[in-house]
C-alpha cells in the first residue's frame, strides 16, 4: 500500500495559521505546533488569535499537557481579560498541582489584582513544591521566596521579608538586587549588625550590593556612597542616547520644570510646599512633571496650586515623558528624585532640558551623568567633600533646604497625653528608624545612663524594631522602660509633638533632613554630628542657617558631652530653646521668600542664555571638543592649547570620564576664570561615550576634537577657518601632525604618520574619499587634525550610511562628510601628538574590530554606489579583501571565541561583502 504524501509546509505566516486552525479544529495538532504557530502568530502582532487557537486546540484535543497550553494562553490573556486570564491560570494548576509555573505566575497576576493574600499563599505553595536539591527546583524556589519578601516587604511585614529573601541568598548568593532588599530590611529593623555574614555572604559583597540611600547610613565614608551610586548607575541607567535639548532657548521668561512622584503627602512635597507659589511669574514659569499618587492631600493640592503648568507622565514611557518635557523648551528641570523609590532617571538620560539639576531626593551623590548640578551650600557640601560628587555644586547663600512657613503646628499637648513623665528631660529622635545604627545608639545609651531620669522618644512603627531597640537598650545597660514610642498622627499633631520634648538627637552617618526642619519649626532645638558626608551634614546647615552655630558637632565623643551637659544643665538647654524661638522667624533658615530669590539667581546663572550660538565680530562658534581620561597633567597642557588659539569665537567642550577626581581639580581654576568652557564629569563612560559625549554638548558651526594627549598650534582654528569662512563646499580641512616625546621633543615620522603632500592641496571628496577606501588607511589624519563643518555630518561622529563606527569612527566621519564636500590639506605642523607607554601596540580586539570596520565601509560604499566608481576595479579589491578577512578571522578565532564579540555581527559583514559580490555577478549572467 503507498504511503501517504508528507504534506508540504505553507510558505506563508497566513496559511499556515489556517493549517494550524484546520488542524485544531480535528483535534490533530500537535502541542508542539501549537505552540509554534501561536508565539509565531503573537510575535506577527495578532495575539487576539493565538488566543482563539489555544481555545479551540484545548477544545477539540484531549491531552495530560492541557495544563501547559492552559498557561500559555492565560500569559496571553493577562492584558486583555484577567478574570480570564485567573480561571486559565486556576484550571492549569488543577489539571497539574505540581506545576510551579502556575502557582507564581497566578500570584503575581492575582497581586495586580490587589489581592496580596492570595498572591503569598500561592506564592507559598510554589516554594513547598519546589525542593532545593535540583538547579530547576531551586530556582523556582528561589523565584518563589523573592517573590514572597518583595510583596511582604511591601505590605510592611519586614520579618517575614527578610526570612524569605534569607534563604533565597542561602540558596543562591549571586543575587545583587536581593542583597539590596534584605540589607535594607535590615536596617529598617534595627536587625543588627546589618552586615550579618553568617547568612554566608562576606561583609564587601553586602557591602557592593548596597543601595545609594541605604549607604548613607550604611558608610560615613563619601567614597562608598558615589560607588554605590555609581554602581547602580552602571547596571540600571540608560546611557549614550542622544540628547534632545542640545541648546537653550529665548523666552522672555525662564522656564523651570519640577520632576518627581511626590507631589503628594511625602517628605519632598512638606519642604517644597510654599516654593512654587513663591516664584516670580515676571521672570519665571513653572511645570510641574508628576507621576504622583492621587492621595487627595491637601499638601498635594497645594503644590499643585503653585505649579503655572501641571504635566501628568505617569502613563508615559520615559522617552516620551523626554520627549514632552523637550515641546515644553524647559529651560532647566529639577529631579527631586535622585536614586530613591519611583525614580525615573532615565528620562534624564534623554537630556530633555539642557540643565538638569537634582535636589532633596537623595542627600548624596546620585552618579548620574546627565544631572549637571546638585543644590547645595558651602556647609552640606564643602570643598573636600566635592570630589565626591559627580554633580557640579550649585551653592545657595545658607542653606540647601526650603522650608514651608505655612505648616500648621496644632496645641500643644501635656506630656500626660504623650506617656511622657512630666520631669524626665525628654531626648527626642524621630529620624527614620533605618538611619539609627549600632554607634549611635550606643552614643544615646550612654548619654542617657549620664542624664539620670532621661527617656529617649522615638517613633517606630513596626512592633519587631520596637522590640530590637529595647533589646539592645538592656543589653548597654538601660532599662527598656526608658525608651518611649509615639504612635503617627496628622501633620499638625506631629509637629506640636516637638514641644513637649527638650533636645532632638540627630542621626549620624545619615541625619535628619525634613524631621530636623520640622523640629526646629517647632521650636525643638537640634543636636547634630556633622561628619564627612552630605547626609550626615543637613542638620548642621539648618543649624548655621538659624543661627545656632553651637549645637553642630563634628565628633561623637563631643556630641554626647554637649547632649549630656543639656540634660544636666536645664538653664542652658532653656535658654537654646529661647534663642531659637527669637531666631526661628528673623533668620534664613524660614526666610522662604529669601530663599525663592536666592535660587531664581542661581538659576539665572546656570541657564544657557540663547539657543543660536552668538556671532563674534561676524565669525561663526567653533567647537573644541576635549575628551580626557585618567591624564590630568596630558589634559592640561590640551586645554592651555585650545585657550591660545587665535581665532577669536571658540567654545570648548570637556568630557571627563577619568577613575579619579584629579582632573576636576586641575581644570577648576580655569572653568572660574574662562566661561567658555565647558566641563562634564562622566565616570563609568567608555572611550566612544566619552567623545560623543562632548559632540552632544558642543553649538558650533565647526568642529575639532582635541584629544588630551595632542596639543594645538595657536594658529590651527584660525589657519583652517580660513579656508572653511571663503569656501563653503569644503566640509573639512586637515594638516600635518607633528609626533613628539613626552618631553616635547621632535620625533621622526613613522610608516603611516607621513604628509600626505607636501603642497598645500584642495582635494574632491570624491577622490579622498577613494583614496580612503582602496589604500585602507586612515590618510586624512585622527580627529585631533581634522576641523569639520558640522553640517555635513548626518548626526555626530563616527556614522557613515547610517551605521555607527567605534573602532573607525573618524573614517565613517570623513567619508560622510566627503560624500557631498571636498577637502583640504595643510603640509604645515597645526597639531602635535604626544607618544607615550602603551600606545606603541594596538590590542588585539581593536585590530580584529578595526579589520571587521574596513570591510563594512569597503562594502557599504560600494553598495551605495560612493567613491568606487570603477565597480569592476572594487569588485576585485573586495573580493581580495573578503578572502583576506576569512583568513585573518581564522588566525584570531580563539581570541574571537574567548572574548565578546558580536558574532552575528561577524557574520552579517561577511555575508553582506558577499553578497554583494554574488549580486553583481548573478547581475552580469542575467545580462549576457
């Protein structure tokens, strides 16, 4: 009997989707295939119909696997119906019971559903079902147990979220974001110490997985403050886009926008409350950009009442959130957010506005490189404490912190009414519980054994942090009775609270900010130990700025001697609180208006004034772009290079992503003295970041990029504009670069650095640009020598035919530019450039990239129909080339192999050379 015929594969997505309905119709379709056809059908943009066909497979096919094809089509019902979607998920686990899939992946559907209960049990089960003693058992286990510590931290159940997430890390300790979770819990806990190794992670690993807010109080050194925000940074923020503010407007007011999700009742919005209202309308207009909560406050009410513009984002994305705030011509946005919850700093990496300024959200460095300044003043932020930020600081006349004058303080009640003793000297500390660390804690037993009679008053919420701190109080001696809780209350009551306490104790590394404002508002004078950090030096700014200079202490052996002779000493402590009550309303420190004024100044001074760049004496902005890293004394020299030119316009633009603060240091005095720099801290960029980097700040018509180990001839702008000012078919001029020794000497040209010609010589660029792609070098010269017209560029550096370069980047430049202008060549020494150790050998990646560069643009030009105009000729050299390549990618396969390299990218490039070549040759058959 002839067997039946194997039926052919339909050659399209449309009929093989009827097949696959034809065939789940008849109960004949394999689950294989339907899973096939349905992520096919899903990834083609139809997903309402791999819908339909998981619904007609499950009814027309009896299978023990219908508990998969079950939660294949509740993953896709989630978005579309999640009562569905719930039933789906619910009959995938009853067809399987042991299926963890179901049981997390119904969890988390069923937590969007705010139904939390639920979500833990489920949760629960997976984690029962999911034995540690096979790979794919544990990680479902561990999946389960984060899942469990995210929600009950989240629903304030910190013990349960700290076990959970616990032995999750005991299962699997490569998990940097969990550490961030559970050192955190810790600390909110009083969970001492923080850093508890036993749970089998060494000290510097919690340490590395730390969070930026989390490490003020976790380190007093500022060091590993901006590694922990930079560390985020490098792993979470979105960098190289290009900006879309790359210059300022002309309004007749300036305009500021406000950025942030607590425009409600929170800490931000309690300080900012009064400010909005407070800005001059004849000079400035204000936005605000929110994705706040609608808490129906009336604080939030209030700031946006202040607001001339208030901009919902919150069902944007973050480029398009970018991309409105860039319509609305902001001319500088203020991130009141930093790195702490909700941010969305990666709006900020779209450069929406072109100053960008961070405020009150995080009291430390954020390591963002797209925030320009950080508001401050010379206390919070002095001078040593600078190379530790990445943010310029932007320094108010005496303090960084507004302050509301329009909070209400409620009467005042009996320390009866607070369960306060009536003759105990009540120490005060209502910081958040997870800055208070074992040092100062110990500090305030002390203090409190030598202050007899003396309660500590704290706030905090969770019975276990109540617990731990009587616990640990017993353990230093001090009986737990001495230490009294309060329980929340609305803002007035709060506020009226302070009055009946007699000394607020601060919190060290990382100290008050709002809560020591609010005191002091309620006439609750302020102990502080200003450390070596911003977070620990907010309460000592206030201080100064109150004119109670006294009560700011920099050691904590002088800060319990100041707390215990208050205690003791009833008259002094009195008569502090008397000279606050007479400064509290004739100083800075509440002087809102004053502090409006000062910031608008600020502003003024930090806003780029014009959107054109200005026209000097009728000659057009040049541009000198510096890109330095890791050679202060090299970069230097550069910059004192690009201040001798000649030529009277010139900006220049320095992006600095050394690993150190030495560089900063060195250019500082000439950033105050010449205001045509410009200098940009970027750590963390690479090479290729850190040049784009300064092409994206640049205005100029022209451009030249000075790298920091070249030095410029004062005549080289000037010589060159020369030529660009009377010709304006030119789109780049280039000379002769002298090489030298570190010393400054001379040298000899090697092979490859001679002149191109010894004339003077005006070139087409059609023919550079051949001459460019068949000899295989760089003949035109290195950015340092190349002056560029800026709009014969397509967008910036380094992209020829709509590919970005890296290895090559200025060959893709030069043959952009030439692509529609012609050249110049200058025989005289306009540049020079410094040989020094570990330039003399290119690595091995960069010669591979370099090779895989050359037969790109060879076979980009050639297939756009540029500057190869004999296509016979260039057939044959890229044939060559291509046999060439493969060789060359042969020798170096093991390196290729071992290191990260684009494989795919390997592969299109040859396979684009070739087919290039097949095309052409497929082209002359066809013809003959």
């Amino acid at each position: 009997m002839a067997s039946t015929p194997h039926t052919a594969a339909p050659a399209n997505l449309a009929d093989a989707a009827q097949q696959a309905f034809t065939e789940a119709g008849q109960g004949s379709l394999s689950i294989t295939g339907l899973f096939d056809m349905a992520g096919r059908i899903s990834e083609a943009g139809q997903p309402a119909l791999a819908i339909q066909l998981y619904r007609l497979w499950l009814d027309n096919t009896p299978s023990p696997l219908a508990y998969a094809a079950n939660f294949n089509l509740a993953v896709l019902l989630v978005n579309v119906d999640e009562a569905a979607a719930e039933a789906a998920y619910r009959l995938s686990i009853t067809q399987n019971p042991q299926f963890v899939e179901g049981y997390l992946n119904l969890g988390t559907l069923l937590e969007r559903m705010k139904r939390p209960e639920e979500s833990l049990e489920l949760w629960r089960k997976a984690v029962d079902l999911s034995p540690a003693n096979t790979p794919p058992t544990r990680a479902l286990r561990v999946q389960a147990l984060n899942n469990l510590g995210r929600l009950q931290e989240i629903l304030k159940r910190l013990p349960e979220a700290e076990k959970a997430l616990a032995e999750s890390l005991r299962l699997d300790p490569n998990q940097r974001n969990v550490i961030t979770h559970w050192v955190h819990l810790r600390q909110k806990q009083c969970n001492w110490p923080v850093y508890d190794t036993s749970i089998g992670i060494k000290k510097k690993v919690l340490m590395d997985g730390t969070s930026a807010l989390a490490m003020l109080s976790g380190s007093p050194d500022p060091a590993m403050q901006l590694h922990a925000s930079s560390r985020y940074v490098e792993e979470k923020v979105l960098k190289g886009v290009d900006p879309l503010a790359t210059g300022g407007y002309v309004h007749e007011r300036l305009r500021i926008g406000y950025l942030s999700s607590d425009f409600c009742s929170h800490a931000v919005s309690i300080l900012t409350a009064e400010l909005y209202g407070l800005h001059d309308r004849s000079q400035f207009e204000v936005f605000a950009f929110d994705w706040s909560h609608e808490d129906g406050s009336p604080l939030r009410a209030r700031v946006i009442a202040g607001m001339d513009h208030h901009i919902r984002i919150g069902g944007l994305s973050d480029e398009e959130a970018a991309r409105l705030i860039r319509s609305c011509e902001i001319d500088i946005l203020v991130d009141l957010h930093g790195l702490t919850l909700n941010a969305r700093h990666n709006i900020l990496s779209y450069r929406p506005a072109p100053v960008q300024v961070t405020w009150l959200g995080l009291p430390g460095p954020t390591g963002l490189p797209e925030i320009d300044y950080v508001i401050s003043d010379p206390f919070v932020l002095p001078p040593e404490l600078e190379p530790f930020f990445t943010e310029k600081p932007l320094h108010m006349p005496h303090t960084f912190q507004i302050n509301d004058r329009q909070r209400q303080i409620g009467p005042t009640p009996t320390r009866a009414s607070c369960n306060l003793p009536e003759d105990a000297y009540v120490f005060c500390a209502f910081n958040n519980t997870f800055k208070i660390t074992p040092d100062v804690f110990e500090s305030w037993m002390r203090i409190m054994k030598a202050v007899p009679g003396s309660v500590l008053w704290l706030v905090a919420e969770s019975p276990v942090v109540r617990t731990n701190l009587r616990r640990h109080a017993e353990q230093l001696g001090v009986a737990t009775e001495r230490l009294l809780f309060a329980e929340r209350v609305v803002p007035a009551e709060y506020l009226a609270r302070y009055q009946v306490a007699d000394l607020f104790l601060d919190t060290a590394p990382f100290g008050g900010g709002t809560t020591a404002s609010d005191a002091l508002w309620a006439g609750l004078p302020v102990l502080t130990c200003a450390g070596r950090t911003f977070s620990s030096r907010m309460a000592g700014s206030l201080l100064h700025a109150i004119g109670l200079p006294e009560l700011v202490t920099h050691k904590m052996e002088d800060y319990e001697a100041l707390a215990i002779r208050l205690g003791n000493d009833r008259a002094y402590s009195a008569e502090l609180r008397q000279r606050l009550a007479d400064n509290r309303m004739t100083t800075p420190l509440f002087d809102s208006e004053r502090f409006v004024r000062d910031l608008e100044q600020r502003f003024k001074d930090i806003a780029v004034k014009t959107a054109p760049p200005p026209v000097i004496n009728g000659l057009p902005l040049v541009s000198i772009l510096l890109p330095t890293h890791n050679r202060p004394d090299y970069a230097e020299l550069a910059l004192q290079s690009a201040l001798a030119q000649t030529y009277p316009h010139i900006e220049i633009i320095v992006s600095d992503n050394s690993d150190d603060e030495l560089t900063r240091a060195r250019f500082a005095p000439y950033l105050a003295k010449h205001p045509n720099i410009r200098y940009y801290r970027v750590p963390g960029y690479n090479a290729m970041e850190n040049g784009r980097n300064c092409f994206r700040h640049s205005r100029g018509d022209y451009v030249n990029y000075l790298m920091d180990d070249d030095l410029f001839h004062p005549a080289k702008i000037l010589r060159m504009m020369s030529f660009m000012l009377t010709d304006p078919t030119l789109g780049l001029v280039t000379s002769f670069r002298q090489l030298i020794d570190a010393a400054g000497n001379d040298i000899p040209p090697i092979p490859g650095t001679e002149r191109l010609f010894e004339t003077e010589a005006r070139v087409t660029g059609a023919s550079l640009g051949r001459m460019l792609l068949t000899d295989g070098n760089n003949i035109i010269g290195e950015p340092t020598t190349v002056l560029v017209r800026r709009s014969a560029l397509e967008r910036e550096f380094g992209v020829y035919a709509g590919r970005q370069y890296t290895a090559l980047s200025d060959v893709a430049t030069w043959l952009t530019v030439l692509r529609n202008h012609d050249a110049v060549y200058l025989p005289e020494t306009l540049s020079y450039f410094r040989l020094h150790g570990g330039q003399d050998q290119r690595a091995e990646s960069t010669r591979i990239r370099c090779n895989l560069d050359w037969l790109q643009l060879y076979t980009d030009a050639l297939e756009r129909g540029e500057y190869l105009p004999d296509r016979a000729a260039a057939e044959e050299q890229l044939a060559s080339k291509l046999t060439t390549m493969v060789w060359f990618l042969g020798s170096v396969r093991k390196h290729i192999q071992e290191s990260k390299f684009d494989l795919e990218a390997i592969q299109s490039v040859v396979s684009q050379a070739t087919g290039v070549l097949l095309r052409s040759n497929n082209k002359e058959d066809e013809a003959a």
